[in-house]
C-alpha cells in the first residue's frame, strides 16, 4: 500500500493529528513537524519518529520528501499557507476555520480548481459510527422529513484556555465558539438537513475577558422547511454536545460526548413498529470503523490513490464559513439574514468588516 510522507504544521491541536496519522502508519509516514516552538517541536518529533523537525514553515516547501502538508495553524495563517503548500506541489489537509472570509475561500476553491493538488479542510467529527448510521438510514429514507432538531454545544474554556495569545481575539481566532467550538456540530446538522435558507442569531461574550462571543443562540430555517435551534457556550460547568433530530418516522439523538457526538452510541426511536423493523434491518450489517481524525484521514487516503472522492471539501467547508457569515451579519445587525451569500453581500470579505 503507498504510504504519503506527511509534515504536520503547528503542534497544539496537531498533536491529535499526528496521533491519527500514526496509527494509519500503513498508509501515511510522518516525515516533518514544523512549530515555532523549537523545542515542542523536537519533542513531538522525537515522539512521532519524523526525520525533519523546523520552526520555519518555508524549509518545508522544498523538500521532496513530503506529498502532504497539513496545517494546524492559527486560523488567521491559513489562507497563506494553503497557497504557498500548493504552489510547493504539496497536498494540504488543512484545521477549521478554512478561511476568514467567503471572499478567501472562494479564492481558493478557484485555485484549487486549476489542476493543484487536494486539499482538505478538517471536519472530523463527520466519521463518528453514531452518526454514519443515521446516514445509512437516511440512504434508505426510512426517516422521512426532518421536521425540527437542536444542537447543544456547551463547554468549558477559562483562563488558561485563552492563555494563547492569539485566542479569543477577532485578529487572529477570527471568531469565538461559533467559529473554533461549535463549528463541528453546526457542520454535522447541516449536513443531515441540507441547505439553510435563512438565520437569526444573538451572541453575548459572559464567560470571559475575551473580544470574541463566547456564548451565542440562533434558529435556522432550511430550505426544505425544517427547523433548527441552536444553542453554545463556554461557560457549561457539564461539558456536552448533543444533537437531537426529529424526523418523520424517528427521533435521532447523539451521545453527549462533548468532543465526538457523532461516535456511538446514538438512539433511534421509531414512530411504528414497522420502523423499527426497518431500521434493525438497515443496520443489521453496520460495520464500524476508524472515527475522528483517524476516520478522515483513512478517507483521505483513498483520495489520493484515486479510489474516492474527497470526504470533506472546499465547498463544504465554503459551506460552513457561509453559516458563520449569516450567524455573525444577524447577530450584529439584529435581523434575519438569508441565504445564499455572494459577492454582493457587505460581508463577504469578513464577517467582521464594519457595515
């Protein structure tokens, strides 16, 4: 099986990205780990077994060595380095946020549109085996129409957390729980429900001393008519996430692992008899599998060879920059915002620009 050499880019959330990789050690090889911590990266790289270690991303750009770079940076980098990794010839799997803005999103779904190597944008929590059965029931439309659904988020961050000297602030996080917590949760309900037609939101900054929210409420209408609340904070003294789905014929809910909802164990609840019956019968030959980052980068794999499409992509990371997009417009001007969002719109540039 062909093993492609991978540089990991920033070691704090990388390190569960070099944990990954490692255990897919037949199909991956962590040749390079980059930090501007010398010393942090020397000991991870002593860890992982990489060969090349380096506080300078740009010694990483010329070396034949490396088929895939993948980032782990602060969000406020990673537009840059997405376009120098690409024009080195480099495969990039790249942390959420994608991208700042629509405008520098779509600036690289152009680039990478002109025959560059891939490039993934990490939603991880898609290859939870809980929620890979709610998809195979949704293959077989044994749910039926999603009526209405609620996706909690809430977990603890404090002052060690905001620590980092480039967390919590617009500059550099780019935004607070709705861009670098709740993300992952929004991303998993928007794709059981599809598009999002329109947004309402409030955030509120209550837990810390921070520029960024830290806690936020919204509801989402669908294009399909269905519903959704949404509710995060960073102030829960019970960290949980859960996603709860009512549809036609079941009730899909989450565990309430705050950190992989989408991992077993999830509950189906069946409007009938026969329901129940269907859904024995669909998951009757489930197979789980490796979930997370592990899950993903597995996938990923068969992307290179050519054997599958990427699991996760510039346009579904496009996607969830364009829910933020909403989220922020409506909560700073204190009205429903519609979807989709282009060019036109005042924020497209950055959620943040002043009106």
């Amino acid at each position: 099986m062909t093993a492609f050499r991978v540089a990991v880019v920033g070691l704090g959330i990388g390190r569960a990205h070099l944990a990954a990789w490692r255990a897919l050690e037949d199909r991956f090889a962590i040749t390079a780990v980059c930090d501007l911590d010398e010393g942090l990266a020397r000991k991870q790289g002593e860890k992982f077994g990489a060969g090349f270690v380096t506080s300078r991303f740009d010694d990483l750009l010329t070396r034949a060595d490396l088929d895939v770079i993948d980032l782990c940076t602060p969000p406020l980098t990673h537009r840059a380095l997405v376009e120098h990794a690409l024009a080195a010839g480099k495969h990039v799997v790249c942390e959420k946020p994608l991208t700042g803005s629509l405008a520098d999103a779509d600036a690289l779904v152009e680039l990478a549109g002109r025959g560059t190597p891939l490039v993934m944008p990490i939603f991880q929590y898609r290859f939870g085996n809980g929620l890979l059965r709610l998809r195979r029931l949704l293959e077989r439309g044994i749910p039926g129409r999603l009526h209405v659904a609620t996706v909690e988020t809430h977990w603890k961050r404090g002052a060690d957390y905001y620590g980092v000297p480039w967390r919590g602030k617009w500059a550099t996080e780019l935004g607070g729980a709705l861009t670098t917590h709740a993300i992952h949760a929004h991303d998993i309900l928007c794709g059981i429900a599809g598009p999002v037609a329109s947004v309402f939101a409030e955030t509120a900054t209550r837990v810390n001393p921070i520029e960024t929210e830290d806690c936020a409420a919204a509801t989402l209408r669908f294009t399909s008519g269905a519903l959704a609340t949404l509710s995060v904070t960073l102030g829960s003294a019970v960290e949980i996430s859960r996603l709860r789905l009512c549809f036609e014929h079941l009730t899909a809910e989450s565990s309430l692992e705050p950190y992989l909802p989408s991992a077993d164990p999830w509950t189906f609840a069946p409007a009938s008899r026969d329901v129940g019956d269907a859904i024995e019968s669909a998951l009757a030959d489930f197979t789980p599998g490796p979930e997370a980052f592990e899950g993903q980068f597995a996938r990923f794999h068969d992307a290179l060879l050519g054997r599958a499409p990427l699991p996760v992509t510039l346009a579904d990371a496009r996607a969830s920059l364009e829910l933020l997009t909403a989220l922020y417009h409506s909560a700073t001007t204190r009205a429903r915002v519609a979807l989709p969002i282009g060019p036109e719109h005042p924020r497209y540039r950055g959620w943040r620009l002043p009106l």
